[in-house]
C-alpha cells in the first residue's frame, strides 16, 4: 500500500491480534473479559455495526452479551438492563448503541453506566478526566485516531491541528485529548465548526487537518496546504448505482484532490473506522485489566 | 472610564448588587445561601482570597463556615470535613481553597465535593457536563470571562479566539465553554501553549485574545492585530520599590503596548478578578435557587 496511506485497517488488525494475547492472559488468571451491549430498535446502521462489534470481540476472545429492546421500550428497563450489567461481575464493558429512539433521554441513559464500565468514554464524569487530563477511558474514534498517529509517528506536538467538527463523541473529546500536557499531545488545537467564518483560512494553516463534520467529501485539494496529515473521520453514503449496494462510502475529505496534496492521509473506508472498533475492544480489555489490578 | 476599557470591577459590583434581591426572594422562602470553605494552611494569597470571599459573601447576604486547618493535617479529616458540609442542609456551595499542601491530593479532594454543591466548577463531573454543553456550574473565571463579554455586546461568535494557556481552571474550561454551539459561545477557538510553535503567528490573527498564562506581560502590541479584544486573566506580582506593598500586580498584557492597538481591553487588576468573585456568588445562589426548585 501506497506509503502515504494511514492504513487503520491493518493497524486496527494488528491492534486486536495483540488484545488475543492480553486476552489469553487474563483468562489465564480466570477472568474473561466481558462487553454488555444494548441495542434499541432496529436502525439498520445500527443492527451492522454490533453485529460487527459482536464479531470483533468474539475474535479477540471477549464475552459479549447483547440485549436487543423493540423501539417502543421505556427508558425504566433500560436503565433496569445498565443496572443489571453494572452489577453483573463477567461484565467489564457496557456499549449502548446510539442513537437511541426519540423518546429515550440519550444523555441520561449514558449517565446511568457505571463510569468503571463506561468503554466508551461518553460518560461527563471520564470526559472530566479526560479534560483534566487524567487517565480514564477515552471516547474509542479519538483514541483510535491518536493510536493511528502515533503507529505512523506523526507527533502533534507544536504542531497547528485543525478539528473540523464539535460533535460530542469526536471533535469535543478530540480537541481534549490533543491539547493536553503530555507526549503525543501538546498539539495547538483549533476547533472549527458551522459558525466558523471563513474555513478555508483555517484548514490551509493546518500541519494536520482533522475532518469530523459528516458532510461528503467537503474537503478539497485547494483548501488545504502542502505537507498536511489529514484524518478523516466521515463516513458518509453517496448513492452509487455502480456499486453493490447502490450507494459508497466517502469521508469528509475528497481523497482525489488531497491526496496528491497531503504527507500522509486516512482513506475511507478503511482508516478511522477500523480503529474505532479495535479502540472498543481494547478498552474492555483495559477494564477488566484494571478491575485484577484493583483485585476486584 | 475609557470606553474601550472592560471593567470588571464595576459590573463585578452591579451583579453583586442583583444578586442581594435574589437572596432576599430566598430568605423570603426561608432559605439563606450558604457557602462552607475550606482554608489548608496560611499561604498568604490564599488568606487573603478566603477573607475577601467571605467578605463578598456577607455583603451579598450569603452565610459563610469557614474551616480553617494547619497545613500538616491529613488528608482524611479534609474529607471529613467536605462531607459534613455535603450533608448540612445549610451549605449550598463548597470551596476548597487552592493550592492544598503537597500532601494532599488535590485532584482526590475536589471530587469529594457533591457535584451539585461544587460552585467552583471543578469536579469532573461537572466538567464533563461542560464539555457536553450541558447546564452545570462552570468554573468562576471562564463564566465571568464570558459575562463580562456579554455586558459589553462582544459575541465571540463566528470569531477567531485565541485563548493563551491550559490551565485545568481557566483555559481548558474556558476553550469547552466557547466553542459550544449556543448563543454568546460558537466560537472559533485556539488553544495555545508552551509547546506551541510560534505564537505571535496566532496571536495575530486573534479577534478575540484571552490571556491566561500566568507570565507577567509577556503580549506586546507588536504581536496582536489592531481592533483586537484582548481578555487578560494574568494575575502577576512584579517588584516595585515605589508601590506601597513593594510589588503591584501585571496582566499577562504589557497594557501600554497593547491598549492602543485593541477595541477593548480588560485591565488588570480590575478586570477579570473581580468577575471571578462575582461568579462564586453568583454559583452559590444558583445552587440554594435550584434546591429550592427541585423541593428539596
């Protein structure tokens, strides 16, 4: 693979070959580590992407527990289901996938994970940590994509990092991260976002330009510098009759007219999304890591 | 006063005032605020700051317990201590003055507080709450930043805000508070540091400049752009034989330099200080207002 290419795949991969062995320790020590998850309704997105999940954790040797609730369920049993997998010892790690229907408080649904068994960050009291800047579980997308940089040594530090994007699972948790006094941060972050005037004055000042808008491929060769690393993180579906399925994914970053700009890039698919999905696994395996050392 | 002069002292001292009428609409329910602090050891600054907010809060109508410890007593009875005032029904905020004997554990101590009893904004709950855009006390400083903005009709929206420095208590929450998509935030901001690569490239481009360094007036004239609003939380002693203390007290600003150059400036002191004050109040009644509220 071309060498400019921030391969999350293979990376990702690597990442959960390394968990079987972290894995096969714990068991070693009699304890497999578990990932409760909860699934409302049946989104189709959704439905994939813990099918998904299920199989990763499988692979790396992970416990999972799936609850599937119609869309109709009241917000009471699936604050009784969190409960019972925050009181459930096989359980290191609690996923609700979102979104959730309407009618079910996301934010508070989220609060009622014990923050121990929050592996995906999204919990106020670890996203506190994490502005503190101490150690906790961070949201699985930025982590992914620190882990990715630091694969390919690509040091934020000092160096001017565009977030576009405020969303609270990437852009806010993101800009936390790299700002921090620490290696593999340190990085001058500038967030931008719909009320940003004038982008481009940003994104061509960038030394690494993150794109976490969801918006297809937005991004172009021209308003971006010469020697830029750019992470994409969109994952957005443009109807393609040509393909498979009738539509592609694309990022945020119109890869054809970048790339030929850029230092280093992400593709899509195939770069941050890989992560995301080891960067879960991981986190489960942390906590239940964490859990022996505490000898819980 | 200049008209181009922020003047934190004087609106400090109006929302003290509105804040005594809603005290008397509380006792007038039968409900005196009340604010129990902490005071390790006898830092001098940390003397002073423990009896000007006390004064500050008789002032308002607010009552105050004021703990006062030696600076070797141990971590356990300063824990006891913010669980007697998290238990009495009378003390609706709580402050730890900092710093804490190096004995003591800060970042422990502060998450002892009830989050719905921190008017300080530290706890990471609360942080978290912050970075998620929800409603929550927001640390004193970045909330009369934010007021003071206000009062004088500078909408960071939309702007270029360059926040110099990334402290746990001013730049790191000041950063979460303005890029929130909400009126009087939607900011475009940059957080700078010391591993930032040249500097004066951001400064420069700042629409609106907040210093929060703690380096005494180390932005000169030459590196902001004319028409800048600069925000200066810098609190720094400098020696001077012919002040009456033997010191007086510098922005991170050189003020002579800059003032000609800027739309508005905040002074120091007599800007951004007394607003943090205002906002502890402010925090505290907040607290003793939503108890209420809730009915407890």
């Amino acid at each position: 693979m071309n060498n400019k290419i921030l391969d999350g795949k293979t990376l990702g991969m690597k990442i959960r070959e390394s968990l079987k062995e972290r894995v096969e320790q714990l068991k070693s020590k009699g304890v497999t580590p578990g990932l409760g998850v909860i699934l409302v309704g049946e989104n189709p997105a959704s439905v994939i992407y813990v099918n998904s999940k299920e199989k990763a954790c499988q692979k790396a040797g992970i416990f999972t527990i799936t609850r599937r609730f119609p869309a109709e369920i009241d917000e009471k049993t699936i604050f009784q289901k969190i409960d019972e997998f925050n009181n459930d010892d096989r359980i290191h790690g609690i996923l609700v996938q979102l979104p959730l229907p309407p009618h079910i408080n996301e934010a508070k649904t989220l609060r009622k994970i014990l923050p121990e068994k929050d592996v995906d960050g999204f919990h106020p009291m670890n996203l506190g940590k994490l502005m503190l800047g101490e150690e906790t579980f961070v949201p699985c997308t930025p982590l992914g994509i620190v882990e990715l940089m630091k694969y390919y040594g690509i040091n934020p530090e000092g160096k001017n990092t565009v977030i576009l994007g405020r969303s609270n699972i990437v852009g806010k948790p993101l800009a936390n991260l790299l700002i921090q006094k620490r290696e593999w941060s340190n990085a001058t972050v500038t967030v931008c976002h719909t009320k940003t005037e004038n982008i481009t004055k940003h994104t061509k000042k960038a030394d690494i330009l993150i794109a976490a808008m969801g918006r297809a491929e937005i991004i172009k060769g021209d308003m971006v510098k010469r020697g830029v690393v750019v992470i994409d993180v969109g994952q957005n579906k443009v109807i393609d009759p040509e393909a498979k399925k009738g539509y592609r994914l694309v990022g945020d970053v119109e890869f054809s007219s970048v790339f030929p700009k850029a230092k280093a890039i992400t593709p899509v698919p195939g770069g941050v999304g890989p992560m995301t999905i080891a960067m879960l696994l991981s986190n489960t395996v942390k906590s239940a890591e964490s859990k022996i050392e505490k000898g819980g």
